[in-house]
C-alpha cells in the first residue's frame, strides 16, 4: 500500500500531466495551422471527433455529457465539424425529433492527419529516450489509468464550492 504523500506526489504529476491538454489547446489558439498543412483541426474539435470514432454515433446530449461541456458548446462544436464535412447528422431512428451525429470519411481523414502530426510532435520531443522505455511509460500509464478507475464514480470529483456572494 502506498503512503498518502506518495499519493498526493501522483496527483499533482497527474495535474502536470493533464496540464499538457490545456498547454496542446493554448498553442492551438494562438499559433493557426500553416498554410497548406493537412492538420487543421483544433484539439477540441480532434477530441470530439476521437470519441464520436471510437463509440460511434450520438446524440448531441450524450456527447455533451461525455465531454463534460454544456449542450450549447457541443452543439456550436458539432455545428463547425458539419460545415466543414467532418460530421453529418442525421435523424435518430429511435426519436425523430433528435438527431444521431456521426464521423463522415473526411473527419476520419482529418483526426488521422491531426494524430499523426501530434505523433510526429511527440516522438521529436522524446528523441532522446528509447522506443522500449517509452513503450514501457505507456504501458505504465494504462495500468495507472486502469488502476484510478476502480474509484466509484461518485468520488471522483467533488462538487465545487458554492459561489460566495
């Protein structure tokens, strides 16, 4: 069993860690792909795409809900990936009146490209290590991520504090 501090030294590496999403978002913003570049998705829109890939079509509702977002941000989102013709919508055959969103073949095309390039980023910044020793800190990482799912749901995140007026 480990200690509370080691404990407490893991969730601040982890803080460091996620800290990175918000750092690849940050770099998103300020810098626009370069001209000509086949990655030109923003990592919002990459991480969308990703989850509708992986679990297949949705509902705006459930995909909100899985992202952790507001229905209005996920429907903007949706909005901007269907005029690029990276999703399509259609009606759900199970309720007409909502709509099932899905990956068409030219947002697959894209989140390839967008993972590739963040690849490409990756493997340059970790020149210095080894194939085997990354391998390893990956396959670390899914143990830890398995591991930090056996906490119940309901502990995993503390409701905010109330607003102080």
């Amino acid at each position: 069993m480990i200690s509370t501090s080691t404990a407490s030294d893991l969730v601040e590496a982890i803080r460091e860690f996620v800290g990175l999403g918000r750092l690849a978002r940050q770099l998103a913003d300020a810098e626009p792909p370069a001209e000509g570049s086949s990655c030109v998705l923003h990592p919002t829109r990459a991480g969308l795409l990703g989850l509708l890939v992986a679990e297949g079509e949705q509902r705006l509702g459930v995909l909100a809900a899985s992202l952790d977002v507001d229905a209005s941000v996920i429907s903007r989102r949706v909005a901007a990936l269907e005029e690029a013709g990276l999703v399509a919508r259609r009606p759900d055959p199970q309720d007409r009146r909502a709509h099932l969103v899905g990956v068409t073949d030219r947002g697959r095309a894209a989140l390839a490209a967008y993972r590739e390039h963040r690849a490409e980023q990756v493997a340059a910044a970790l020149a210095h290590r080894t194939d085997e020793e990354v391998g390893r800190i990956a396959d670390e990482l899914r143990g830890l991520v398995a591991d930090l799912h056996r906490i119940p749901p309901a502990q995993r995140r503390r409701s905010e504090p109330a607003p102080t007026r």
